[in-house]
C-alpha cells in the first residue's frame, strides 16, 4: 500500500533553479527558499541585506537573481 502526501510541492520552490534571473518571487516563497521564517525575511530586507520590489501597492517581490546573489554570498561566508 503507497501512502500519498496531501502536500504538494510549491512550484516557486520546484522549479528555481530554471527560473531566469528576472522572474519575481514573493516574500513567502523566499523564505521558504532560505529555510526561514518570514518574520526574518522581513528583517533582512530591513537590514539592506536583501532588495525588494513593489509591482503594486499590495505586492512584493525579490527578483530571483537578487536571491541567488544572496545564496552564493552567504555560502562564501559574507
């Protein structure tokens, strides 16, 4: 018998390695990307440490290069 997970897998999450440098993402999948909570996500973005972007009013975003700048930074130890 196969035991099937109600989750499913975030296609943001799925799929970052493919996305170009240009497409957006929003804040929870970022989080979810870096392993932290959103609360901390916030706190990086506060601190300058990561760039967002508002489409409108009510939506933000990072791009999905400004991420992976911020990956590869925190992987060498910056």
């Amino acid at each position: 018998m196969t035991v099937q997970s109600n989750k499913s897998i975030n296609p943001v999450i799925a799929n970052f390695a493919d996305m170009s440098d240009d497409s957006f993402i929003r804040p929870t999948d970022c989080a979810q990307l870096l392993s932290i909570s959103i609360a901390t996500f916030w706190r990086l973005v506060a601190s300058g440490k990561l760039k967002t972007h508002k489409l409108t009013e009510r939506t933000t975003t990072i791009r999905a290069g400004d991420l992976r700048a911020f990956i590869n930074a925190q992987k060498g130890g910056v």
